[in-house]
C-alpha cells in the first residue's frame, strides 16, 4: 500500500488514543504515505508527528472533503472514528473501510444493567484487535503526543518555583469532575505548588480556587495553549485529572497520573494508557457507572461518586515530594 487514509474527526482526547495506530501503521506499512482526516479544531494534535504524511480537515462540507481526498488517492481507508459521518465520507471515496470496534452496546449494558462484558484491556488494544487485517500490532510504546518546535514553556515563565504538581481541573462534562468544595479540600490538604490548567469553562474555578490559596495554587486556566499546558505536565512531578482528554496527553508524556473517576468508569477501557496510574473512585456505590460518556447532572441527585471520594492517596503522593 502506498497510501493509507485514517479517519477521526474529534475529538482531542480521542484523536490521542488513535496515536498508536498511525505509528503502528507506519511500521507495517513503512513505504506508505499515511493520512489523517479530522476536524479544523484538531488538526493541530498531528504538528511534528514523524509517522503522518499529511492532515486533511473537515470543515463542513463532506462532499468537498471526499472531493479533494478523490483526487490523492488513496489504498486503504482506516475508519477510527465508526459513527455516520465517517461512514458517508467511506461511501463517497468508495473505500470499504476497516473498521475499530467501540463496544457500544457492552458499555451502554454496563451502565443500563451494571453487566460487564467488556474485554479486559485498554480501548487502544480493543482497536488494534478489530483491525487485525491490516496486521498491525501494538509496540507497547503508548500514546503519542508531540510538542511541537517553539511551543515548549518554562515553569519559570509563569512564576512557578521548585516543584510542583500539576492538576487538571476540567473534563467534558459535569459527572466527571469533582464538585467545588472537593476542590478546595484537595488545595487545602496538598502539599507543595498546585498549577491548574483547564479551559475558558475552568477558569472561574480556577480563579476562586486560587484566590483561597494564593501561596500554593497557580491558576493557568484559560491561560495557556494545549501544548503549553503539556509541556507544564512534562516538567510537573506528577499530574492529577479526571477522564478527560488531559489524561491522555499526560499518558503520552509518561507521566505519574492520579485520575479521579465519576459518572464513568476505567472498565470502559480509556485508563491512561501505559503508564504509571492510580484510581481515584468510590467503590461503594452501585449506581457508578450512570453514562457511557459523562453527563451535566447526577441521576440520582446525589453526586457520592465524587462527592464521597477519598483524596487520601493523592495527599500521601504530594508528602513525598
């Protein structure tokens, strides 16, 4: 093959977990050009990663985009996105796609039912065994993130000393994120520097939560590019967030996580991947997990997954420092 097309169109954290699969490609298949399809936003995530040829974006149009995709060519097309809009975009180049799995009916059985039939193995190894065809297996390497030239920070470029830990504060949605007054526990008991990093949603949070600790927390919410933000997790001792896609650009950097799980669950299969971790959840309850994805409110009004978390092991890590 000389030209192999992967689509995935978002979104950040995702489009991380796909990383192995375009380098696994590119081992295979070390003579192809491969290809990347994926939203405007994103197209970003691929900047100096050795094993992508070129990055086409999707801007709204479909049909443009399978137009101008007609015209390189390609051998193969990797579908690692699987829902209706990849398909269609399959349907206009003409390709018959290879396809991931997503195991959505056995996740979304696990949240109806709380029956779990899910492999045992992270989402990445449940891809690279659907596109067995393709005879690519995974090196063990993990994720790749890739700062690209010029956009490596200093911690000292935001008046960040000695060591510190870095904490990211938001996720896509509510369910996931440990309520405010977890929030100022987790500020008040840890020892040493806390930088946050989130987005515009994050920073009001941010604010507050570094207004109430101007001596240990650093709030950079809003503050810095993705890539900034990774390059502050590459030099932080070790770095705590929730299912998010901050997760996965820290598993990519090798980093210590600490993740704090709410309405989903690391049976799901997107756990930091290959990487040293330790779960943060509340195993005491039963109705965990409540969605597939995450959600803007607790079902059942309580909020315990979070609410009811033990910090304890992300305080004794901080003691060592």
């Amino acid at each position: 093959m000389d030209k192999i097309l992967c689509i995935r169109f978002s979104s950040l954290g995702d489009i991380i977990l796909t990383s192995p699969i375009i380098r696994a490609l590119k081992q295979r298949y070390p003579q192809a050009e491969i290809h990347v399809v994926t939203k405007q936003a994103y197209a970003n995530l691929w900047d100096g990663n050795p094993y992508v040829h070129q990055v086409h974006t999707y801007q709204g149009s479909l049909w443009q985009l399978a137009s101008s995709l007609r015209k390189v060519g390609f051998d193969a097309v990797v579908d690692l996105h699987k829902n209706v809009r990849s398909h269609l975009l399959c349907l206009l180049l003409g390709k018959k796609p290879f396809q991931i799995d997503k195991f959505t009916r056995e996740r979304k059985l696990m949240v109806k039912k709380k029956i779990n039939l899910l492999p045992k193995k992270h989402l990445v190894d449940r891809y690279f065994d659907s596109l067995h065809e393709l005879d690519i297996h995974s090196d063990g390497q993990g994720l790749d993130y890739f700062i690209p030239e010029g956009q490596a920070v200093k911690p000292t470029d935001f008046g960040i000393e000695g060591k510190y830990v870095v904490y990211a504060i938001g996720a896509q949605y509510v369910t996931k994120v440990l309520a405010y007054p977890k929030m100022i526990e987790l500020c008040d008991r840890i020892e040493g520097k806390l930088v946050l990093i989130g987005d515009k949603w994050d920073e009001n949070f941010g604010y507050r939560l570094s207004t109430l600790f101007p001596d240990k927390v650093i709030n950079l919410c809003n503050k810095t590019t993705v890539a900034a933000s990774a390059s502050l997790m590459q030099q932080a001792e070790f770095v705590i967030a929730h299912d998010s896609s901050m997760m996965h650009i820290a598993a990519a950097l090798k980093k210590q996580l600490f993740v704090l799980w709410g309405a989903t669950h690391a049976d799901f299969g997107f756990y930091p991947y290959q990487t040293e971790f330790t779960s943060i959840e509340n195993t005491e309850i039963t109705c965990r997990p409540c969605s597939t994805q995450g959600a803007n409110y607790c079902p059942l009004g309580h909020f315990d997954c979070l609410n009811k978390i033990s910090l304890d092991p992300i305080i004794s890590a901080s003691q060592k420092l």
